[in-house]
C-alpha cells in the first residue's frame, strides 16, 4: 500500500515537470501571436504570419497627405530648363530628394523602415506625366551630364539604361497617381539593390547642384508679382533662401554641407510650395527665366572674354623661374676663360653628310629639351649638327646651358641674330615692316588705331625676327643641302635619321598635313575676300604645320622660294592678305611646293587639346605642344608634362636654386 502511493506521488511530480513547460510555452505563444505584440517580430515573420503582402508596407510613405502632393527637389534637365517646362505646363520629372536630404520615412503598422543613404535617387513621375518618353529624355540628359563631369565608365550607363527601361514599364503600366508613385518606388527601391554599379553613377556633389537648382527657383519667385504682393510670403521666401546660401557656403562636394543642412533646406522646399500654390499665370515665370537666360549669357560671354584675355597674358608672361635661369647662366658665362667659351666639333657644322637641325628660339629650357629628346632617341648621336639661333639677350645664357650641360657625342652651334650682317631693312621686306610706325601701331593700339580683337594676333612673338628666319634658311647654311627645322615646344620621341631619306619628288618642304579639320584649310588664314588670294590658291586646300619640317635647301634656290617670300610680303605690307605670323605666308611661299609627310612623323595639339589620341602619342617621332599651354608653364596639360619633363635634369643646381620643377 505505501509502495503504491509512492508510486503516485512520483507520477504526479513527473507530469508536473512535463507538462508545466508545455503550458508557459504556449501560452507564451499565443501572447506573441496576439497583434499588439506583432511588432517585436521582423517584418518578413509578421507578414508571413498574418498573410500581409510585403509591397503594400512601402506604398504608402508617412508624408503623403493632402498638404503635401509630391515632393519638391526639381531635377533640372538643362539648368533652368526644367522650371520653364514646369512653367508651361509640360511633363516634369521630379526627384523625392533634393540630392540626398531627404529621407524615406515610411511606417507600416508600426515599423519604421531604415533611411535611404544621401546621395541615392529615388525619382518619382507626377500625376500629370502622360507618355514615358519625357521622363526618359531627362534621364539621358542627367545622364550625359553626369558622364561629361565625371567621367563615369560605361558599365554605369549599362546600369543607368536598365533602370530607365524599368521606369518606362511602371510609368505606361500604371495609370492611377498612387499606384504610379509607388510603383516607381518599388523600382527604385529594387535597383537600389543592385549596390555595384548604380551607386558609382551618383556624383559627388549631386546634393549641391540640386540645392543649387532649388535657390535658382526661389530667386524666380522673388520677382514674380503675385508673390511680391504678399509681404509676409516674401520675407519668409528671402529669410530661408539667406539661409540655405548660409549652409552652402563654399561646399563643392556632398560631404561639405553641415550636418543642419536637411532642415533648411526642407524649410525653403515648404515655402517653394506654398508660392507654387500663390502663382496662377506661368507666362510670368516664362518670361522671368528668359530674363534671367539672357542675362547669364551676357555673363558668360565677358567671361570666356576675359578667360581668354587672361590666357593669352599667362603664356606669353616670363615666370620668375626662367627669368632667373639666364641671368645666373650668364653670370657664369661670362666668368669663364675665352678658351672656355668654344664648343668641340665644330669642323662638323658644315659637312652636308651629317644630320643637320636648325632651331630658332629664346627658350633655354624648351631648347634643351629638344635637343637633349632627338639626341638620347638617335641611333648614332654623334652624326647629328643643332644649330640654334637666339638673341642677343640669351646668347649668353644659351651657351652657358650647352657648355655645362652637353648633349652627348651631338655638335651644337648657338649664334644670334646680330652676326647676320645681310638681314637688314633693305634685303627683308617683313624686318622693314616690323619696325614700322603702322605695326607698332597695331601691335601696341597707339594713336587710336584699330588693333585686331584676337588677341592671338598680338603675340609678341610676331614682332621677332626670329619667328622668320625660317624663311632664310639657305642663306644662312649655305653649304647644307637638305635641313630639318624644329620648333621649341616639340619633343622627339624616335630616331629622326629617315627624314633624310625621304624622296620629296623635287617639292621643297616636307610636312605633316593637318586639313583632317575644317579650320585647317587655307581659308582659315587667308583673305579670299581679296582678289589677290581667291585668284591664286584654293579656299579648300589642305594646310600643314610648322615645327618638324624637312627643307630641300638645293631645290629651294633652284626654285628661288626666298624671292618668291620677299615679293608676297611686299603685297601684305597693309595686312589685307593675311594677318601677322608665319604660317599664311608659309602657306603661300610653298604652295604646289610641299611634300606630305606621313601623319606619325608628327603629332600636334598637345597644347591646347587635352583629348589627343595616346596611341598617336605613342607611334609619333614628335610631339608637337602648339598652343597657349606649354608644358613648362603652370597653365600647361598635365597629363602630357611627362613627355616634355622627362628629357630635363631638374637636379640641375641652376635649376632648383631657380625654383624649376617638374
């Protein structure tokens, strides 16, 4: 009998240990299952629980109300373009965030969804929008614009184009507003998971454009009438757009702007809409932009003036690094023993057998790196002559450069103008005209004169003999049959020795033709409105470059091509041909007279043009840096100073105790 009891006792404490979990257990369930507490649970378990589709919890965004329609960051498609469709009643895209600041703050039954990082786009097509076509058209202007700024790769377009098509599909898909607003945004919300590629396409400093565009807009309304009317409005409108010009500040990239940023720009999107609603007659805004167009035109016109105006000072100004260097390198010039002063091999200069190059120019270092460049690249250097010609200023200096600093086993001449006893006013007709009254008077504007408004045409190159002496090249080497001219600004990359072996068919110049452009033809620097010119040559007749030329010196005497210079000269004497420089009447002098070099001989436009072809680069013999933008000045392409650069010892004493660096 006690062993039954026993028995009893010890199945009643074993059902109570079992089965007491088993009670608490569900009766904590069912307390979780009960909706009150459903917000403890994540999103994906509620909704599975309760049979909720999960697209309905991002429909509907908390600040969708009656007050507030749609939200208010424009996405300009062209500046002020956008404003003016919006104006007239055309179809508008519109951005939920104004480059970032705003947040998706949307809650669904208690959750709130995370925030959407700045700098991603959620764009939204208006209730009005009819056609997917307008909305596609920004996108690929925003899209260009982007590409243009940043350089983006094209995988980004790939991705930018995926999520264009799916907007398109959403926008004719859907026709009630609601349904076409959240469907947009479950299509962004899904290409925004696809991280990679999208989120490289956003700009750094798309937040600022746009706040940019918005005080743009805000301007606007401060000259309208209707807004000028209501005092309050417009002294609200001015306090909010002082302080979002506030915040902005200096900023050129998102990161920039203070933290306090959403909110003043959130209070000036309020006011924007509440003058949106004062305004009835778009016309006004219409003509208020065009207003405001043509004004920033005018604008940009005295700027691209002075741009150019300031251009042109910074290339021809002397930095202080290369004043300096020919004042200490004649200073040490001039301190050497005569004996000092000669340079070897000079029983050289005249032997037509060797590989002749004549070089005018006042530049120490351009002309040190031309020759130090067709030196170090040529197979035999010692078979290669350089004769430089300078002026008084630099004899000195130039010598003094070559002296210290030799081109290895190469000979070099450096003379100056002045030992050219022959070329004076009676022989040249352009020396007698650069020292004339009327070109000082065109060059300087004295007495009222009507000097040329390109400014390109008053380079003071143009009043130096040296820019013609190439018209003289037989009477200054007489003994040489055949010479190659090189400018200061190019850089030789390969061996120059097959120029020599070029047959020229009898033509006396050899050069690289440079018509692959319309502006490169003869009509670009001669006059055909004279009767002289259109007589003469063809409008459309390619042209050619100076700075890497192969000169036939015996067919230019048996030709008389120096004559043939004196007498057009003569006709130009009033500037009605062409205007000053050396090109037109180099164009002239060897008409039907040129020989065209294969264009890998020589490439130019590395000083103006950012966009040369690096594989032409890297096939040509010489570069050439023709424009205002040498690469020994600061104004220079900085991606192509090391094709210039590499050819100097910048740890020359000379040139660090001058500040000249790389």
């Amino acid at each position: 009998m006690v062993r039954t009891r026993r028995r009893s006792v010890l199945l009643l404490l074993l059902a109570l240990t079992v089965l007491s979990p088993l009670a608490l257990y569900t009766s904590r369930l069912s307390a979780a299952l009960n909706p009150v507490q459903t917000r403890d649970f994540p999103g994906e378990i509620t909704n599975q629980g309760r049979g909720v589709k999960a697209d309905k919890l991002n429909a509907l965004p908390l600040e969708t109300v009656s007050s507030l329609k749609e939200p208010v960051g424009v996405v300009f498609s062209e500046g002020l373009g956008g404003l003016a469709k919006e104006s007239t009643g055309s179809s508008v895209v519109f951005s939920e965030e104004l480059g970032g600041l705003a947040k998706e703050s949307t809650r669904s039954e208690g959750q709130e969804l995370p925030s959407r990082k700045a700098g991603e786009h959620k764009s939204r097509v208006l209730s009005e929008v009819t056609a997917a076509a307008d909305g596609t058209e920004v996108i690929e202007q925003v899209t260009r614009r982007e590409a243009q700024d940043g350089g983006l790769a094209s995988a980004v377009s790939d991705e930018q184009e995926k999520t264009t098509g799916s907007q398109q599909q959403s926008s004719s898909e859907e026709t009630v507003p609601k349904q076409t607003s959240a469907k947009v945004v479950m299509d962004n919300s899904q290409a925004a998971k696809t991280d990679g590629k999208a989120k490289s396409s956003v700009l750094p400093d798309t937040r600022i454009r746009n706040i940019k565009d918005q005080l743009i807009k805000a301007k606007v309304y401060l000259g309208l009438g209707s807004i000028r009317a209501n005092s309050q409005y417009l002294k609200d409108l001015r306090q909010r757009i002082r302080e979002v010009q506030k915040v902005l500040g200096d900023a050129s990239k998102d990161t920039d702007l203070p933290k306090n940023a959403n909110e003043k720009v959130k209070a000036l999107e309020q006011m924007l809409i509440k003058g949106k609603q004062m305004q009835d007659d778009c016309s006004i805004v219409v003509k208020k932009l065009r207003a405001m167009l043509h004004s920033a035109e005018e604008q940009l016109h005295a700027h691209k003036k002075q741009t150019v105006f300031l251009t042109q000072l910074a290339a021809k100004a002397l930095p202080k690094g290369l004043h300096c260097l020919p004042l200490r390198l004649a200073n040490e010039y001039f301190s050497l023993d005569p004996g000092q002063q000669q340079f070897p091999n000079q029983h050289k200069l005249s032997n037509p057998k060797l590989y002749h190059y004549a070089l005018f120019s006042d530049n120490i270092l351009a002309t040190a790196v031309v020759v130090n460049s067709t030196v170090l690249n040529a197979k035999h250097p010692s078979d290669h002559v350089f004769h430089i010609i300078t002026d008084r200023l630099n004899y000195a200096p130039m010598r003094m450069w070559f002296l210290s600093n030799p081109p290895g086993k190469a000979t070099i001449e450096v003379q100056h103008i002045g030992e050219f006893t022959w070329l004076n006013d009676s022989y040249s007709p352009v020396l007698k005209q650069l020292g004339s009254q009327s070109m000082i008077d065109y060059y300087f504007g004295t007495n009222h004169a009507n000097p040329d408004s390109n400014l390109k045409y008053r380079n003071p190159k143009y009043l130096s003999i040296l820019n013609h002496l190439r018209f003289y090249l037989p009477e200054i080497y007489p003994k040489l049959d055949k010479i190659v001219f090189l400018d200061d600004d190019i850089v030789v990359k390969k061996d120059l020795t097959g120029l020599w072996s070029i047959n020229m068919k009898e033509k006396v110049n050899g050069a690289v033709e440079t018509c692959g452009e319309s502006f490169h033809r003869f009509d670009r620097y001669l006059n055909f409105s004279n009767p002289v010119i259109a007589k003469n040559f063809d409008p459309h007749a390619c042209g050619w470059a100076f700075g890497m030329n192969v000169f036939d010196l015996a067919e230019w005497k048996k030709q008389n091509i120096t004559q043939i210079y004196h007498s057009w000269q003569k006709l130009n004497q009033d500037r009605s041909l062409w205007k000053l420089g050396t090109l037109p009447p180099g164009l002239i002098t060897f008409w039907n007279k040129t020989f065209p070099l294969s264009r890998s001989w020589h490439v130019l436009g590395l000083g103006y043009n950012p966009h040369v072809n690096s594989r032409d680069i890297e096939r040509a013999a010489v570069i050439h840096y023709n424009g205002n933008m040498k690469p020994w000045l600061e104004i220079g392409l900085p991606k192509f100073r090391s094709y210039w650069s590499k050819y100097l010892n910048y740890d020359q004493h000379l040139l660090r105790e001058c500040n000249i660096n790389p």
